[in-house]
C-alpha cells in the first residue's frame, strides 16, 4: 500500500508525460484518449473493491473481471495507438509497469486473504461469500484521503486534460478543415 501503489500512481504519470510529449492529439486523437479513461475506470473498480470492501469471493470476482477488462482494453489501445503512431520503448516500459501492478497487487491480496479467493473457485475450508461487505475495520481516513489525492493529481486530473486536448485538437481539425485553413499538424483521427 505504501510502495506499490505509489509507483502505480507515479508509472501513470509517466505513461501522460509520453503521450504529451508524443502530441497524440495529432495523431491517436480522442479515441487514444477515451480508451485511457476507460482503462483508468476499469482499474478504479478493482482498487476501489481493495480499498473499501472486505475481501470476499465477489469481490475478487469483479476485481478479476476488471483487471481482465483491463487487458482488453489495453490490446485495443495499443492495436489502434501503434498504427497511428510511435511508441517509444520507455512508454513500453511503463506500460509493462501499469499492466503488471494491477495483477501483482491482486495475487498479493489473493494469498493474504486465501479462504475467500480459495472459494471462489470452488477450493478451500470456506464456503465462498458472494455479497459486497464494507471492509472491517476501514482502513484509515488518512490513507484514503492521501491515496484519492494522489489519484487525482498524477493519473486522473493528467488524463482529464489529455481528454481535453485531443478533443480540442480535433475540434481545431475539423474546423480549419471545413474553413480551407491549416494549422500546421496533422488531423486527429478516430
């Protein structure tokens, strides 16, 4: 919670900072960007389960689901993302951060709370619990408070505004199009 969950944060960051420096709202465009926010909602369920439920069979189900979710999503991403531009080997690096934190931090959650992910499949002493249950006790307001800011300022708030700037690019596009001008870039497409 204190090391891996920053990294996470901080590989997010690092994954805007190449998407800025690349100017994907000239090439990727808003579709690169959607599936940004998508991935990034996919994995807010799974950590919003870690976070704030008690570690039952359902909810390493849907925290499954949403890291699975997210692999889909991220080989749409890519597929469209690499035909429409470069992606450098350090944002590949990132990218096997932010891929790998999400299942490491399952299996780890997994082996500390054996019973309920033995259940799930059918494995163990205990029959599997399938309801949502606030976890017990919560974790502190503190830790909460921190890792939402966090979240906000290095990975939400980032690719908010990388939204913003595609979708403002395209729009820019469209109209110097529609104009007869030019704006010296490429159109977006998608």
């Amino acid at each position: 919670m204190y090391v891996l969950v920053p990294v996470w944060l901080l590989a997010g960051t690092a994954d805007f900072a190449c998407h800025r420096a690349l100017k994907i709202e000239h090439n990727a465009g808003v579709r690169e960007s959607v599936l940004h926010l998508l991935m990034l909602t996919q994995l807010g369920v799974a950590v919003a389960c870690a976070l704030l439920l008690q570690p039952t069979a359902l909810v390493f189900a849907i925290m499954l689901a949403a890291c699975l979710a997210h692999e889909v999503t991220t080989c749409a991403d890519l597929a469209y993302a690499e035909k429409r531009r470069r992606i450098p080997w350090f944002e590949q690096w990132v990218h096997a951060l932010q891929q790998s934190f999400p299942w490491a931090w399952l299996a780890g959650w997994m082996l500390v709370h054996a019973p309920q992910a033995l259940a799930l499949v059918g494995l163990g002493e205990v029959a599997p619990i399938w309801e949502l249950k606030l976890r017990q006790p919560p974790l502190s307001t503190t830790y909460l408070t921190m890792f939402l800011t966090g979240a906000v300022l290095l990975v939400g708030a980032p690719f908010a505004y990388e939204f913003w700037r595609c979708a403002r690019a395209g729009k820019s596009t469209v109209t110097a199009g529609a104009t007869g001008g030019t704006l010296g870039h490429r159109p977006a497409q998608g």
